[in-house]
C-alpha cells in the first residue's frame, strides 16, 4: 500500500511518520518548498514522541519522501490523505473548508482510475455526506 498526504498541517506530519513506521510507503505532497525540504533533511518540524526517529528511520529505509510537485506525489499512491488547514470562519465559527475544496480540486486534476481521496483534515461531523 501507498499514500500521499497533501498539505503542510502539522497533523498530517505526525500520523504520516506512524504509517511510515508501520510499513507504508508514504510521500508527502506540499506547496511550501521549506516544509519539503526540511521534513527531506530529517528535521522534526513538529512535536511529537519519537517523531524524529520515525523520520529520520523512514526517511533512510526509503519509506517516507517529500515532494512539492503534486502530480510526483499522487502518482504512486493508492490513498491521497487530504491533511490541509481547516481555520475557523468568522461569525459562525464553522471549518473553513476552501483548503480542501482547493486541494481536492488539484488532485483531481492528476489523480487515476482506482486511487481514493480521504480527508484527514479537521472538520465538523457530517462534513463528507
């Protein structure tokens, strides 16, 4: 099994070096170019137990890249794990859900027959219906 994870949100980060540690091929997919290339450089750029040695072991076995090109990190992947921000919207508060449209849209574009596009982002329950 193979995955992407678009988007820069630090959850995404963490639960990408898990599956990484659990043997799946995962490549992370990103606009910002200094996310990517650190992340590449094994540098932890969130808080997490173990999350460096996750990284930094996965990075070196060849299970966990990093990519800014969207199209290279959709490619390969069975799952394309959504993983963007979800800011709150004024007024009412509700999830701000422009981040996903945008990015699903993107995927969209490149994506092949078989592949499934999952939301790991943040939001309400009833959101995906």
């Amino acid at each position: 099994v193979a995955g992407t994870s678009v988007g820069e949100g630090t959850g995404g980060w963490v639960w990408e070096g898990g599956l990484a540690e659990w043997g799946v091929r995962v490549t992370w997919g990103g606009r910002e170019p200094k996310s990517a290339g650190g992340l590449e450089r094994e540098v932890a750029t969130s808080v997490g137990p173990g999350l460096e040695v996750w990284r930094s072991r996965n990075v070196r076995e060849g299970r966990l890249g990093f990519t800014t090109d969207i199209a290279e990190a959709v490619a390969t992947a069975d799952v394309v794990f959504i993983a963007v921000g979800t800011p709150s919207r004024r007024g009412g508060g509700e999830a701000d859900l422009s981040y996903i449209m945008a990015a699903a849209d993107e995927i969209a574009q490149v994506m092949q027959p078989g592949q499934v596009i999952a939301i790991k982002s943040t939001v309400e329950v009833g959101t995906n219906e």
